[in-house]
C-alpha cells in the first residue's frame, strides 16, 4: 500500500498545468493520494487582459503542450476563448470552482478540475465568471 502524498500546485487557466492532468490520472491510480491547490497565478493582481499578443503567445505554447502531452486544444478554444477581445484572463472564479467542489470531499477537486479545463480547452467555454464554472460544474 501507498501511503504517499502529493501535493500539486497550479492555476486552472495554466495550459502547461492541463497537459500535466493525465499525469494525475496516473499518479492517483497508482494509489499516490492527491492534494489539488488551486494558486489563483491569474487571479487578483495576477489576471491580464486577453490581448492579441497574449492570445499568439498562448495558442503557440497551447500547440507545444498539445504535440507534448496529447492534450487537445480545439478550434473553439481558439475562436470562442483567445479570439475574443475584451475578457479578462482571470483564474478566480475557477479556482473558486475547485476548491468548492472538494468541500466535502477534496479528492473531488481532480473531477472538477478536468471538468473546467475541457470546457475551456475543448469546449471553448470561457470560465472566468462564477456563472461560467457554475454551468460547468453543475
């Protein structure tokens, strides 16, 4: 038996950290325990505007992660999400989201984590409000 712990720091926004969730997978599976913390890196004083210099920025890195990890970062992400002028890069509201969803049980933090990061990434859903993550993870 495992006893080990890990304990696993990142923001919900991060494309480097959605190419790290099938890791995760694998990690809990071996039977290493998971402690998620959301950090809120683009949250507060941390969050931007998403520009069209930070959008290129992001889609090449998101291109890297994706031929890296596997990850799929889809069309409707880069049209519905990076492509939209005028929202602001901000992880609260998702970060919010996760820690909420493991309130009773805090290994339900993963779920919804991968739950708020395929509908960003995947779906193309922004999840920068709390009506955002709200949709998602209910």
């Amino acid at each position: 038996m495992n006893n080990a712990t890990l304990t696993y720091l990142f923001d919900p926004l991060c494309g480097w950290c959605y190419g790290a969730t099938p890791m995760l997978d694998r990690l809990e599976q071996s039977g290493i325990a998971l402690d998620l913390l959301p950090t809120g890196l683009f949250s507060g004083a941390g969050a931007r505007p998403l520009d069209a210099g930070f959008a290129a920025h992001a889609w090449a890195n998101d291109q890297r992660i994706e031929r890296l990890s596997g990850q799929r970062f889809s069309q409707a992400y880069l049209d519905n999400v990076l492509n939209v002028r005028g929202t602001l890069l901000d992880s609260g509201a998702a970060t919010l989201g996760i820690v909420a969803g493991g309130l009773e049980d805090p290994r339900q933090r993963l779920a919804a984590l991968k739950a708020i990061q395929h509908a960003r990434y995947v779906g193309g859903r922004d999840i920068v409000t709390v009506d955002g993550v709200a949709a998602v993870l209910t």
